[in-house]
C-alpha cells in the first residue's frame, strides 16, 4: 500500500520576522513562534502516524530545529537531505523583503532555466525535489521538513504542472501538506 508523503515547512525563523530574504543562507534559527508552530506540527503528526516513520530534512538550520522537534516527538532521528533545501536566491540572500520582490519583478519568469540573481532557476529546485521524491520508499510514511519554494516545486512536479504555469501556493510557516498515491 503507498504510504503518505508529509510536506512541512518550518517554524517561523529570525529572518522572517525580520523580512530579510533567506534562502540558502544557513544560519537563521527559529523564533519562539517557530518552535511552537513544529511542535503543534509535530501533535498533528503524532496524531496520524503510529508506525515507523521515515523524516527527512533540509540541512538548513530553521529545518533542522523543526525537525528534532516533529522527531522528538515521533521516536525518530531526522536525516538531513540538502536537496531539500530552499531555493539559492543569489545576491538576494539577506536583503529585506522589498528589495527582493522589486529584484523579483524584473526577472524573466518564462524562462525557467534562468537563475535568479546569480542563484539556482525555478528548474533546478524542481529537478531537486523530484529527485527527493523519486528516492522515497512508498511503504514507508515520510515526513520531509523543507522550505516555502522547494515545496510548492515539489506540489507544481506532483500535480503536473509546467515550470512556467504552476499557480501559487500558500505554504504557511509549520503547516504541513498531507499527499497520498505520489510515488510510483
């Protein structure tokens, strides 16, 4: 039988309340906030799951104290994964929000191959997800802690959307995408 797949991102992290674009920057770690959002992850999740669980994580510091939380409460140690690390935003990493948006706008989304300012592509994160996805056991139920973007690239390759039409999807910090029948 396939098993669910669990999309979490993490917890609210410094940078976010901040409004500072992260990226892959490595280092910004959860707020209070954040720490209760992967904890009330990790009850609904306890909620569900009796079994063996596999979890998985972005080696990122805000997923990763995400999910020592979700595998405290589960028994179970998380894996670190880089791929599932959020998309590398180039020069826009640690600049506010605004300027990012505004750096954003002027970037030529119909090509999805193109970095964004000097990073990775739309194409790249996808490529990246796919592949966690494709690695995956299906008779084992696995959690993969991750980021806004490399989640909804991972929802645009289930769904099977094209890397230009994809439409957006609202990934709140600790909220969690419960997929079934994904894996082959």
């Amino acid at each position: 039988m396939q098993q669910p797949v669990y999309l979490v991102r993490h917890g609210q992290s410094e940078w976010n309340v901040l409004r500072l674009t992260q990226g892959q920057t490595t280092h910004p770690p959860l707020t209070a906030l954040g720490r209760e959002q992967a904890a009330a992850a990790a009850e609904d999740l306890a909620d569900e799951l009796t079994g063996g669980v596999r979890l998985l994580t972005s080696d990122l510091v805000r997923a990763v104290e995400t999910a020592r939380i979700i595998g405290d409460r589960l028994g179970v140690a998380p894996v670190l994964d880089e791929r599932l690390r959020e998309q590398h935003l180039g020069s826009l990493e640690g600049r506010g929000y605004e300027e990012t948006w505004a750096e954003a706008e002027r970037h030529d989304w119909s090509d999805p191959e193109l970095p964004l300012a000097g990073g990775e592509s739309v194409a790249d994160v996808r490529r990246r997800m796919a592949a966690v996805l494709a690695d995956l056991d299906p008779a084992i139920p696995t959690i993969l802690v991750s980021h806004g973007d490399a989640i909804r690239s991972a929802l645009a390759h289930l769904r099977g959307h094209s890397l230009t039409d994809a439409p957006w999807v609202d990934v709140p910090n600790g909220s969690i995408t419960r997929l079934e029948g994904v894996l082959a």
